[in-house]
C-alpha cells in the first residue's frame, strides 16, 4: 500500500504547531489541581460565547451532551417531537432520542444538503415542540425562514451547529439564532480539544441557569440539588487547549476556505456536484464533500494514490436499524437518499500544503475521467 501522503484530517500538524504552549497550559492547570470548573473553562466559555455574539457559554463534555442538555432545558421529553434532518451524525437524533422525545424528519436542499424549511409545514402537528436544524459540513442552515415558522407557532429553535464553528448566516455566526447552539469540540472539528467537549450557546438568562445546572448534578450550590442532571462538566484540561485554540480559530476557517476554493475552481467541470455556498450564508468547510458517480472505485482509486476519503454519511439516519421504530421506509425522504449513495469527503484541514492540494485535484481529476471513459 502506498503510505498516506494525504490523509482526510491531520490532526498531529496542528498539534506540532502548538505543542509549547499547549503543554504550558497543560502545566498551568495540572500545578492548580482546578480540574473542572475552572479559570480555563469559565474563560473559554466567555469567549466563545462572545465569539458567537451570545451572551452565554455552557461548556459541557460532548456535543452529544450539548444537545441533550438543550432539549432538556427547554423541557422537552416525552410525548413531544422535533423536527430535524436524517442528513447528520446519529448525535443530532440520539439526542432526541434520549430525552424520550421522537425525531421527525424532512428531507434536505439537494444542492446544500441543509434542511429543506419548506417541508417543515407538511410534518408540524400539535405534538411539535422543536426544530433543530444542522449546520451540516460547515455550511449555515437557512435560519430566517426556520426561525419565522417556529416563532408563529411557539416551537423552539436547537442549532446543531458541531460542524461550523464561525460561519455565519447573514453576517451573523450560527449557534446565535435559535433558544440555544449546540457545538461539539471533539478533538477533529474546526475547534477541537484533545479528548471530549461541547458547548452550548445562547442569549437567555433562564435556560443559561438552567444548562449550567444540568450539566453539574443540577446544584447551583454544591449538594443542594434542585433538578435530576448528571455530570456533563467540560474538564478543566480541554477548557484549557480550547482556549488555548480559540484565536486560532478564524484563521483555520480562512485556511479551510482557501483549500475550498482552490478545490472548486480546479474540479467544478469534472466533479458531477462540487459544494455549493449560498449568498447568505458562509461556509467554514468541516468538511468537503463532493458526488461522484461509482463511488466505491473513485475512492478505490485515490486510496492507491495515498489520499483519504471518507462518506459523511453513507446511511442516512432514518435508515438506520437504531431508528427501524420510527416507521421510516426508503423513499421517504429521496433527495437524502439519493445523495447518501454519492456523497464523497475530499481532504480537509487547515495546514493542507500547496502541494497536497494539487495531488488531490490531479488525482481526483484523473479518478474521474477513466470512470468516464469506462462507462
Ligand atoms: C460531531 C457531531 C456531533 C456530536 O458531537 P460529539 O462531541 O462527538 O458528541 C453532533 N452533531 C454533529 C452534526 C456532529 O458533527
């Protein structure tokens, strides 16, 4: 096998970038023995939250955790449904899931892969009691019109926002529209610690105390206990790389967009679908996916050449066995469908050189035109 000269993420290059500081900050935190709840996170916190132009930041232990926690402040279980998309990570549904509540989905924009809004009016009933839209590959979901039906009705708004750390939707960065944003900060996202994290945003004062108390066996006050929650605390030792992290962030992004760009300008004729970026929002590129047609011998083919691929996600959540209870059937939900078969992610991550950029344009060009001539 021909050793990786371009792997789908490399997360040691980021690392070697930072490695002084990060092992001072290790340090730092290891001397004070403040393992949670500390300096580091409430630091972390308050930046990322004005990052997001939101007035709280809830650090928590995973994204999973973030949109359990979300659901569970705006006091959503069973009996209740939200609307989200089975286009995304199984988290956004386990969560749901896990609160006793019951995912519906809706069908998503065949260009963005975001949630199709105009659906939402065919699935709502009086069981509605949220929508978490996903800001799915780094790209904002298109919040105006989401935002609008879930007002007229009284249904709250959870962001999903674990793949777009700082991309906007007109002007404004996501995880800042909704009651609450949900972030993971696992370790290869745009923002990531060296382990587990999350963090949840949002502007009101209630369900800030109420995720702060989640999230720490429900006490304000050590061992009074006013509510069931449990321990979702982000560990001080993460809070301090993110922080660490965080003025790195939108320079990442730039770096992330560059390689977009440079991809897309090199492959849009002889990529059947390259990623799409709307005029009101921005892209800050988790990942880059593209469609190919014969997609297991296009990925055969770059795997010779020593690039990694990977499918995000090669079976749509509604297919899933975890979800057979819901009722869902193939065909429900066709533009999902059919792009889960295609969907292909090239190459992403901020220090890609120059060099790597070209390989995997030059491979993937070549990968494509003998499909081509084969057919
Ligand atoms: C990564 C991710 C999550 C889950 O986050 P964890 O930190 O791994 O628990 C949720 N939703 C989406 C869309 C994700 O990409």
């Amino acid at each position: 096998m021909v050793p990786l000269q371009v792997p789908l993420v490399d997360l040691r290059a980021q690392y070697q970038s930072l490695k002084p500081e990060i092992m001072a900050a290790f340090a730092e935190v290891l001397e004070s023995m403040h393992l949670f709840l500390g300096p580091k996170t409430r630091a972390f916190e308050q930046q990322f939250a004005e990052y997001c132009a939101c007035r709280y930041g809830i650090g928590v232990s995973s994204g999973t955790e973030a949109l359990v926690l979300a659901l569970r402040a705006c006091d959503i279980g069973a009996g209740d449904e939200v609307i989200t998309v089975s286009n995304t990570f199984i988290a956004t549904v386990e969560a749901i899931a896990l609160v006793g509540a019951r995912p519906v989905f809706i069908d998503v924009d065949p260009q963005t892969y975001l949630m199709d809004w105009r659906q939402l009016e065919t699935v709502c009933t009086e069981r509605t009691r949220a929508i978490l839209p996903v800001h799915l590959y780094g790209h904002a979901a298109e919040m105006g019109p989401i935002l609008e039906f879930a007002r007229a009705r009284g249904l709250r708004v959870i962001e999903d926002a674990s793949q777009a750390h700082g991309a906007t939707y007109q002007g404004q960065r996501v995880g800042s529209f909704g009651d609450i944003g949900c972030f993971s900060l696992y370790y290869s996202k745009n923002l990531g610690a060296f382990g587990e994290a999350g963090i949840c945003t949002t502007s009101d004062p209630v369900l800030a105390e109420k995720l702060c108390m989640l999230r720490d066996h429900g006490s304000r006050v050590r061992y009074h206990h006013e509510v069931i929650g449990g321990n979702y605390r982000l560990d001080e030792l993460q809070a301090a790389v993110l922080l660490l992290k965080m003025p790195y962030l939108e320079q990442w992004n730039q770096a992330r967009q560059a390689h977009a760009q440079f991809y897309t300008q090199r492959l849009r004729e002889v990529v059947p679908q390259a990623p799409e970026v709307r005029s009101w929002g921005t892209h800050v590129y988790c990942y880059y996916v593209i469609q190919v047609e014969q997609r297991d011998t296009f990925r055969k083919a770059l795997e010779d050449a020593g690039i990694g691929t990977n499918v995000h996600y090669p079976v749509p959540i509604h297919l899933q066995p975890a979800c057979a209870d819901y009722g869902y059937t193939r065909g429900m939900l066709p533009v999902t469908e059919h792009a889960a078969e295609r969907i292909v992610s090239l190459p992403m991550y901020p220090e890609l050189t120059e060099e790597q950029l070209h390989l995997v344009v030059e491979t993937v060009k070549q990968a494509l035109l003998i499909g081509v001539t084969q057919k």
